[in-house]
C-alpha cells in the first residue's frame, strides 16, 4: 500500500517535471525553428522578392560581372611584368607588388605601405580585386580612371618617387622587355601611357572568384533551391538578413563590388588631432566633403586587415560596435571658432541594437564574403 503509494507519487512527479520542461523548451525551439524557417522561405526566392532591404540602398547585393581582361593578353603579361618590377621606383626597392600583394588580394597588411626609403604614406592601401569597377580611384577618389591613377604611386615622393620619362628610357634600354612590347603593341613607341594602358589591362584580370553569396544568388535566380541551400548556413543567412535590413550595412556597402561607390563621412577624420585626414574635401574642397572617404568594397574583407583608409581598425567587433552606435562621432572642438566648418557623420548612420547571437550571425555572413 505504501509501495504503491510511492511509486504514483514518483509517477506523478516525473510526469509533471517532464510536461514542465517540454514547456520550458517547446516555446523556445518554436520560435526559433518557425524564424529560421521565415528566413529560408524569404531568400530562397529570387532577389527582388527577398524582404525589404533597408531604405537608402539604391541597389541589393549582386554576383560579380566575368573579367574584362585575362592574362593570356599580351598587354596584361606585359603589365603583369611592370607591376612587379621594382626599377620603376627611383632606388629600384619599390615595385607596385611591393604594396599591392598577392598574398592580400592585392592589398597591404602594413597599416600605411612603405616605398622608397621605407618612407610611410598615410593611407592604408586598398585591396585591388576587382578594381577596374570602381566609378573612381582612391580612398577620396581623385582618379577618375585606372590609366590616371597610375601616375599617382609612380610619381609620389612616398612611394615610387619616379617618374614617366625615367621609366620609358628604363624600357627602351631594358632588352627583358624588347618581345613583352613588340607581342603587345608591336612597333608602337614605348611611352608613359602605354605603360599605363598595360598596366591598367594587367589589373583588369584581378577578378574574385565567385564566393558562397554570388552562388546562392545565382542559385536563387534560376529557381534552384537545393544548390542554393548548400552555399550558406543558417547562421550566414541570418547574417546576410541583418546586413541588408537592421544593421542597414547595405546602405552604403551594396551592388557586386559591395561599395556604393559613394563618399560617407563614419566620423573617422581625426579632425584636428595627428591623424587628422579629411578625405574626399581635400579633393573637392567643398565644406560637405570634410571627413567623408569613399566605401570600400566588402569582398575578402575578413582577409583584408587592418581595416579603414588608415588602418587604424583590427577587430571587426570593434567595427561592428562603431556602426551600432551610428557611426563615430567626435565632438566638434569648443575652441573652434563657430564660422569655421566641422565633418559631420553620415546621417545614413543611425544606432541599432544587436544581440551577442545577431552579431555574431553578421560575422560570419561578412566571412563568407
Ligand atoms: C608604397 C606603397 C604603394 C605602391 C608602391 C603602389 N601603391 Fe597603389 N596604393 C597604395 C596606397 C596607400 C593606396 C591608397 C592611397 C589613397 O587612397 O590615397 C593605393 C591605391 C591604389 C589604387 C586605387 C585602388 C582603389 O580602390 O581605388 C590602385 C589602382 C593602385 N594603388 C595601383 C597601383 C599601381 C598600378 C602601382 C604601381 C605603378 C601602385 N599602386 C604602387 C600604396 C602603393
Ligand atoms: C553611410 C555608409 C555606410 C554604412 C551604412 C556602412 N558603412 Fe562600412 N564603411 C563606409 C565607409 C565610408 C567606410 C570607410 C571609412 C574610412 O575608412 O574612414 C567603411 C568601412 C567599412 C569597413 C572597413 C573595410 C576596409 O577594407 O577597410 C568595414 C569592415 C565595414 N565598413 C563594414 C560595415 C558593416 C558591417 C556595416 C553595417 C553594420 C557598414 N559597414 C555600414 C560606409 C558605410
């Protein structure tokens, strides 16, 4: 009687510390099961049924066009040789490679490059992968096109400290170079823009292989659902959701290149202080311009430290962070005198909150970039 007793109580007891948990975490696995459901249903569509991407993004993300350019071009072998031929520098220490490295898809691990008499530039250089898509060259853009932007590391004291003369007797007297000219321009004169012209046709073939995002996008578009399911975890998508919704990354950082191609000031211009770096204004000249630099491209950027046009920015946490607060915002020196001109961030920077898991899901969506 006893026993019995006993044993309905356990009974009754296992059974009630059983229905108690199922409900602890039924509600949870629901919901987290139903919204991850949501989210495959949502982007297993084609682009332009994906939800509603934050409001100033002029485009969405899209796969990357093929290379205009390969280097079973005669030019671009023949660029491929100047760009890693150090006597294009004043002392011969310094050639394009030298700062646009393989290794970094064409980039620099060194938070500002070194060139000739390891004398330091102040800008981080940027990653070339792609380059030729860019709408104008340069963390402010004073290049309008690649064949322009050349001259530029040629002739700037800090980098090459050349210039175009030296390097077109180089060529006529260099014999290296005698078949790689004739195979690209026959008997045209060897002059200053035919070796940029060559140059610009050798980075023409720095193309990124498609990454796990241009083939979900591609998979979405021909309607095949299961080649896309195999390209993303749901972590990524998660991530690739608050890229293009909360987080409101895709306002600026949209389209192949991941770049707007745009100028935005995110408050990093050090006014006043040494790294001071007005960007875009230093250019323009134009008062709206102060602090503004334009928006680099996303592609490779887990691989792409140290990040910003100084470099100053290791940690993509720290990134992360900064864009939840909307964007830095110094606060204008009090012994400025009020007529005088103050950046201003971008008021497409407005402050979100993300939870320790969304940040996370943000990412590893950026890794697979
Ligand atoms: C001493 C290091 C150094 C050398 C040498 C160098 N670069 Fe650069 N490169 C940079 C830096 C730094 C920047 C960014 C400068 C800026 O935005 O003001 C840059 C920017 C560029 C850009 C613009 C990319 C973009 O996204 O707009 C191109 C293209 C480029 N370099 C090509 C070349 C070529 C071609 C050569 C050789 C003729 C060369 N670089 C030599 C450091 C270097
Ligand atoms: C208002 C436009 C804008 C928005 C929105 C924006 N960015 Fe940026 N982003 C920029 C600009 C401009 C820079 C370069 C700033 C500089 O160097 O001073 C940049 C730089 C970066 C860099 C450094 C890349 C490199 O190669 O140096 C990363 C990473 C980045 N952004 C990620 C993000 C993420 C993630 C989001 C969303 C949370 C985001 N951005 C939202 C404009 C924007």
């Amino acid at each position: 009687m006893y026993k019995n007793a006993l044993r309905l109580g356990v009974m009754i007891l296992s059974l009630f510390l059983t229905m108690q948990s199922v409900a602890a975490a039924n509600p949870v696995n629901c919901s987290v099961k139903s919204k991850n459901q949501w989210l495959w249903n949502a982007y297993l569509q084609p682009t332009p049924n994906w939800p509603e991407r934050a409001e100033h993004a002029k485009e969405d993300l899209q796969p990357l066009p093929a290379a205009k350019s390969s280097l079973e071009n005669p030019k671009a072998k023949l660029g491929k040789k100047l760009f890693h031929d150090p006597n294009l520098s004043a002392d011969g220490s310094v050639s394009c490679a030298s700062c646009h490295k393989a290794s970094q898809h064409r980039g620099d691990e060194r938070t500002v490059s070194e060139g000739v008499g390891r004398a330091k530039g102040r800008r981080n250089a940027p990653m070339l992968m792609n380059v030729d898509l860019w709408q104008s060259f340069f963390w402010d853009g004073r290049a309008a096109t690649l064949q322009e932007q050349a001259l530029g590391p040629l002739t700037d004291p800090v980098e090459m400290a050349h210039t175009p003369e030296k390097v077109v007797s180089y060529l006529k007297q260099n014999e290296d170079y005698a078949s790689l000219w004739q195979q690209a321009y026959s008997d045209a004169p060897k002059t200053w823009s035919n070796v940029a012209d060559a140059l610009t046709i050798y980075q023409q073939t720095f193309r990124s292989p498609a990454n796990p995002l241009d083939k979900f996008i591609k998979a979405v578009e021909s309607g095949d659902k299961k080649a896309a399911k195999e390209q993303l975890n749901t972590q990524q998508l998660h991530g690739l959701h608050l890229y293009r919704t909360k987080a409101g990354c895709i306002n600026c950082h949209n389209g192949a290149l991941l770049s707007d191609n745009k100028f935005h000031n995110t408050g990093l211009h050090y006014f006043g202080r040494r790294f001071e770096d007005l960007g875009r204004y230093e250019v323009t000249g134009n008062v709206d311009d102060m602090g503004r630099f334009r928006t680099p491209s996303l592609r490779h950027v887990m691989e792409t430290k140290p990040w910003m046009h100084n470099g100053l920015f290791t940690q993509m946490e720290g990134i992360i962070r900064m864009y939840e607060h909307g964007g830095a915002r110094p606060k204008r020196p009090k012994s400025l005198a009020p007529e005088k001109a103050y950046p201003v961030t971008s008021n497409l920077l407005t402050p979100f909150e993300l939870s320790d898991e969304e940040r996370e899901a943000l990412m590893e969506f950026l890794e697979v970039l």
